[in-house]
C-alpha cells in the first residue's frame, strides 16, 4: 500500500511516497531508514499527525497503535520554540504603544 510522509524544517519541506506493508504502524514507519533522514532525535519525543490530526492518544491512538491505511499522510511536526499565544500578546503590546 502506498502512504505519504510529511515533515518540515526550518524553511524546507520534505515529501515521501513509501511502498509499505498493510500491517505497519505509524511508530514503524518513523523507524524506516529513509524517513529518518527526515529528522533528528528521538522517536518518543516526536509530535506526529496523520492528515492533519495529531496522534496524542485523545482522539487518535497514539503513533506505536496506529494502523496506517492506503493514501495516509504521516505528518512530523516541528517544535514550537515560541508559544503562539504569547507572541500575539507581544505584538498586540508593541502596537498599542506605538
């Protein structure tokens, strides 16, 4: 079957097509060689979505559980080095006083 990866760092996005087994877990496919290129780090501390949905084990299982199927997008998520609620606070501050 035939599912997508999906990852971006800093201004570069990278886009995979993989021929895989219909048994593979999302957790597996972050541990294929190929799509570890993709990223630095470990697989535990990853934040990864499929179709836009996040694997955080709420709504969706989490990524060791979760079966992929045909045509899925599995996305990796780049770390928030800002929360964005604070920085619309920031801006909001800087044009008030302007």
């Amino acid at each position: 079957m035939k599912i997508y990866v999906s990852t971006q760092h800093d201004a570069q996005t990278s886009f995979l097509e993989l021929d895989v087994s219909e048994s593979i877990t999302a957790r597996e496919v972050l541990n294929l060689s190929i799509v570890k290129k993709l990223y630095q780090g470990q697989v535990d501390f990853l934040k990864v979505g499929v179709n836009g949905e996040e694997l955080d084990g709420k709504y969706k299982a989490l990524p060791m559980n979760y079966r992929m199927s045909h045509g899925e997008r599995l996305e990796i998520y780049k770390p928030l080095f800002q929360d964005p609620k604070e920085r619309r606070k920031k801006k909001a501050k800087l044009v008030k006083k302007s």
